[in-house]
C-alpha cells in the first residue's frame, strides 16, 4: 500500500561526528539487528557521504553512500519508525540517487533483505532491478539471511 499521507518538508543535511549517537539510536529503533555507533562513525572516517533528511527540526532518517570508480554503492537507508509511511524514504531515496548521478556514478548497487518487502517496493518505484543474491548475508533470529542484490543504471545529468 502506498502512503497517501504527505510528509513535512525536509531538507539534507551531512551527518557530523556528533550526530552518531542519535543516529545509532534510530538505527536500535528501526533494525532487529542494527548497525552499531562504531560501524556509523566509521562509515564518517572512512569518507562515505553520511547524510541526515531532517524535518521540523528532527531528524527523520539518514542515508549512506559510497562513490568509487563511478559506482556508487547505497550502504544504509533507513527512516525512523515514527516517520515511516510519510514518504521520508522516498525522499530520501531519490535525493540519494541526485547525488550519486551528481557525482558522475554509473549505476547504484545496495542490498536489501527478502524478508523488507516494503523496502524491496521502494526501490522497484524507483527503478532498482534485482541482479544477484548473497547467500547468508545478514544475521537474523534464524541464524542468517541472504540478501538480493538491486541496482539502478543511471543516466547523466543534464545540464
């Protein structure tokens, strides 16, 4: 089902060192098995393009993006559960994508598990195509989860 509700108007801003913890935090809330403040932080030393979508003053969701050898590669997107179904994720989705394309990325790899149908829905609005599988890629209450592997070809921007 789609979400008919509109959201409030959001805004990127890049992720600091000092929004770690908030952001972990809303990784606890959203993830079974969440991304820990270490792995957060990391993906800030290492140079990844971390950023937050924040609306009224609060931060609604974050991305993370790696760009190299024009690929980019989509590491995290999540949207915090009390904004979910407002279109954050969408949002966020989309101007993710902006920013790869704007970076001169060919194409945008991620992974997603099976079991996110509502993600899987997203990213195939969005154009994303499943190309592979990892095989035991996550961990979950089971033991491990494989994950698809999607990708979206993106043309240059004009202009």
């Amino acid at each position: 089902m789609a979400a008919n509700i509109k959201s409030a108007p959001a805004r990127f801003e890049p992720m600091r060192m000092e929004d770690v913890d908030h952001v972990a935090s809303i990784e606890r809330l959203a993830y079974p098995f969440p991304w820990t403040t270490g792995i957060i932080r990391d993906c800030l030393l290492a140079g990844y393009h971390c950023w937050l979508l924040v609306a009224d003053g609060e931060t609604v969701g974050y991305g993370i993006i790696s760009i190299a050898a024009n690929e980019a590669h989509l590491l995290n997107l999540c949207v915090s559960p009390s904004h979910q179904g407002h279109g954050y994720g969408r949002q966020l989705l989309l101007g993710l994508v902006e920013f790869a394309r704007h970076h001169n990325a060919e194409r945008i790899f991620l992974e997603v598990r099976p079991s996110n149908v509502r993600a899987i829905n997203l990213y195939r609005t969005v154009g994303f195509c499943e190309v592979g599988r990892r095989p035991r890629y996550y961990p979950c209450s089971d033991d491990r989860e494989d994950a698809l592997v999607l990708t979206l070809e993106l043309r240059p921007a004009v202009g």
